[in-house]
C-alpha cells in the first residue's frame, strides 16, 4: 500500500521533502536568537544600544543570512548603528560559528528593518482617506 502523501496526489512532496523545505526557516529562527544574544550583550559599541533583531532570512543554501533590525532613534542613529553593525558582522558570524554546531556559518548582512516604518506610514494615509471622508 502507498503511504497517504502518495495516494492524495501526485503533486504533493513526500514529508521528507517538506522537512527539508523549512530547514532554511529553522535554522534562521535559531539564528536571529543567537544573533539578538550576540547585539545585545556582546557588542559594547555604543551605537548599537537600542537594536532590535526583528527578522532573520537565510538563502536556500544556507550560506547567507539577512538580519533585519530596527534601532529606536532617528534617522542619523539608523544610519549610525547600521554602520556599526555592519563592521561587526564578522565578529558576529564568527560568535555564532563557535556557538552553534552548522556545517557552515553564513555570511552576515545587516538590512534595516521598514516594516514598522511602512506599517505607520499606511496608518496615517488610512487616517487621512478617513478625515477627508
């Protein structure tokens, strides 16, 4: 008899495939937690006090991880803590190297984290369509 995922039909991965297929999402999970660890108790610059690791994205073959952060402050302190980040992200990769056990460590890109920023920006044009209703 053929297992469930092959009698449904003939389009659907064997679960195998699917474990597979989120491996990216696990690993990324278990690295924005160490990466958040590493920015907010390691790293001793003092641009980077108020970064928060939102999101972290890895390529599917694993060896190349966006970091998405936000910072609380302005537009300079983005920018400012950006930079510094960027400078550590070999420090970083390298913390994350000793502290998990991955056959690689990807490569470390800092990006600045928009959604919260977009998430306001709809906000107020939601509030505006609303007053001029």
């Amino acid at each position: 008899m053929k297992p469930l995922w092959a009698q449904v039909s003939s389009f659907i991965l064997p679960p195998s495939s699917l474990l597979a297929m989120r491996r990216p999402e696990r690993v990324a999970d278990i690295l924005r937690d160490e990466i958040s660890q590493i920015v907010g108790y390691e790293l001793e610059d003092p641009r980077i006090t108020m970064v928060t690791v939102t999101d972290v994205r890895l390529s599917e073959n694993l060896k190349s991880a966006r970091v998405y952060v936000t910072v609380a402050g302005n537009e300079e302190e983005h920018e400012l803590a950006l930079a510094a980040l960027r400078k550590a992200a070999p420090y970083v990769r390298k913390q994350v190297g000793l502290s998990l056990n991955l056959p690689r460590t990807p490569e470390i890109h800092f990006v600045r984290d928009r959604v919260e920023e977009e998430g306001e920006r709809v906000d107020k044009l939601l509030d505006k369509i609303e007053r001029d209703w």
